[in-house]
C-alpha cells in the first residue's frame, strides 16, 4: 500500500470497485477488516492519538526484549495506529458542512466537484464530503442558484420534493408549504412530496407547488435573476413577494389588511428598499406606511383606505 490515503480511502469508502477487490485479496485485508470493525465501536473525538502511538511502541520493545514470537505481524500495529488517526479525520469529514446565511445575506458555496450553490437570503445547505462524488446529495432550505458539474447524479433534497439533475443550472425555493423549480440549462426531475409526482423540466420551464396544487410555466433563461441583484417573479401569490422581500431586506411586513392571494408579475431590486416597495407596491395597488419603532411595514389596498 505505497499510498499514503489508501486506509483513509478505503474507511470513507471512497475505493474505485477495482481498487476494493484488489485489496480484499490482499494477505494484510483479514486484519486491517478487524481493527476497522473494531473501531467503529470507538468515539473518534475521545481518541488520544499520542498515547495510542507511545503504548504501540512501548508494546513492541517489549516483546523485542522477551523474543516471544508476534501473534500479530508489526505492520499490522503501524496499520492500527494508521487507521485510528484516519478514524479520527473520518468523524470530522463524515460530519456534515453545513452553510446559512440572514436576512439580506447571500453566500457561494462551492461543493468538493467544484459545482457551486448559491445561497440567497435566510437560507441553508448541509452536504457531506466524504465520499461526495459517489453520492452528489445536499440538503436546501430556503432558496438557491445551482450550478452542477457534469458526474454522477446531483440531488437536492427538500421537505417538499426532490430535483435530480446530471449536470445544469437551476433553482430551487423551498419555503414552508411553497416549493418552485426552474431549469436554466440542461435537465432536471423534480419529484414532489405533496403531490407523489415526477417531473421533467428542459431549460426554460419552471413549476411551483403552492396549496397542494401544480402550476407550470415558461420563463426567459436569459432574463436577469436574483443572483445578479434582482428577484423576479411569473403570477407569484404576494405572500412569496413579501416574503423574498423581508429576506432581502430583514424587514417585517403586516399584512392583515391585505388578500394575500393576489398575483404578482415584476420584480424589484436588491440595492434599494424604498425603490422594491414602491416597485411591488404600485402595481398592486398597495400603501404602505413604515412603523420605525416596532420595525414593520404596514400595508393597505387602495380601496380599503378612507
């Protein structure tokens, strides 16, 4: 085993099958297969390292001194120490890395194939590294821009529904009981949970579950989208306008005097609370009046007001 990251491979099960095959018929496999099991019992985060590698030392001086013939062949001790130092960096890249970002956050990720996430504001994704190329899964709550390397399937998993693509760009918002995809490039499935339903979208198609119900549309690729600073948005429910809204801006809206089943078309800038307001607010026909004190927004249709 003249590489130095074969244990560590083979422990994160990261061995191409021929690799793996090769190894278990190997004379040193019987062993090094029961020291793993064996320590998969133990707490990597508990292990003293430098006491495990002075105790193997002082355990073969001493059967040097008493010329008993080893039961165990030395390597397999170097191997043991090996592979609980490597069990120990396993427990750190086994644990999931896990990004997020607030209100009026954004942040890119890149993911260890060099696909990168883009997370818009109060969102969050969990992946795990170790053997990332062999299982391309990661968790998203919130909203995010994907941008996929070609390899084995990519899944983003969601408590709504599932995209699997191969290698695209697209986006996903999952937020309470709204889940919406758009495809910009290449293919993705989407399954949704609520509806036990599959779907194909090709760039330029975009699907929504919103009140256990499936809509479909067609969108512009080329249009400019929150990545470069602006949200749009296709006949949206104005409760995910708001929403994106308080996202972007950390801001509270009351919306009780308001029907939040109405429709929105537009989109507003990123750069500019009193200019996104006003840009939503007009074509809805909504005031607005700004509580500082108590930090909300209050909205009210035209036709309600005195």
């Amino acid at each position: 085993m003249k590489d130095k990251t074969f244990l560590a491979r083979w422990i994160a099960g990261e061995l191409s099958p021929e690799e793996l095959e090769r190894f278990k018929t190997s004379q040193d496999y019987p062993v090094l297969k029961k020291i793993n099991d064996a320590s998969q019992n133990l707490k990597a985060p508990t292990f003293n390292h430098q006491a495990l590698l002075i105790q193997l030392k002082e355990h073969n001086s001493s059967q040097s001194r008493t010329k008993v013939r080893k039961l165990i062949p030395y390597w397999a001790y170097t191997a043991a120490a090996v592979l609980v130092i490597a069990l120990g960096l396993l427990y750190v890249t086994t644990m999931s890395s896990h990004y997020e970002t607030g209100y009026s956050e954004q942040l890119a990720v890149l993911l260890p194939d060099h696909s990168k996430v883009e997370l818009n504001a109060n969102s969050q994704v969990a992946f795990k590294k170790a053997g990332w190329v062999a299982n391309r899964t990661i968790e998203l709550s919130g909203e995010a821009f994907f941008d996929v390397e070609k390899g084995q399937s990519f899944k983003v998993l969601t408590d709504l529904g599932m995209v699997e693509v191969l290698g695209t760009e697209f986006n996903v918002i999952s937020r309470d009981t709204y889940f919406e995809v758009q495809c910009m490039e290449g293919k993705v499935r989407v399954t949704s949970n609520v509806l036990n339903k599959d779907l194909i979208l090709l760039p330029g198609d975009a699907v929504r579950v919103i009140n256990n119900g499936l809509e479909e549309w067609k969108f512009d690729v080329n249009a400019t989208n929150w990545t470069a600073g602006e949200t749009t948005f296709y006949n949206a429910p104005i409760a995910q306008v708001l929403g994106a809204l308080e996202n972007q801006f950390g801001i509270k809206f009351d919306t009780s005097a308001i029907d939040l089943n109405t429709r929105f078309t537009g989109a507003f800038t990123h750069k500019n609370l009193s200019l996104a307001l006003k840009t939503v607010s007009g074509p809805m026909g909504l005031s607005y009046s700004v509580d500082k004190e108590n930090g909300v927004i209050h909205l009210n249709s035209y036709h309600n007001n005195p």
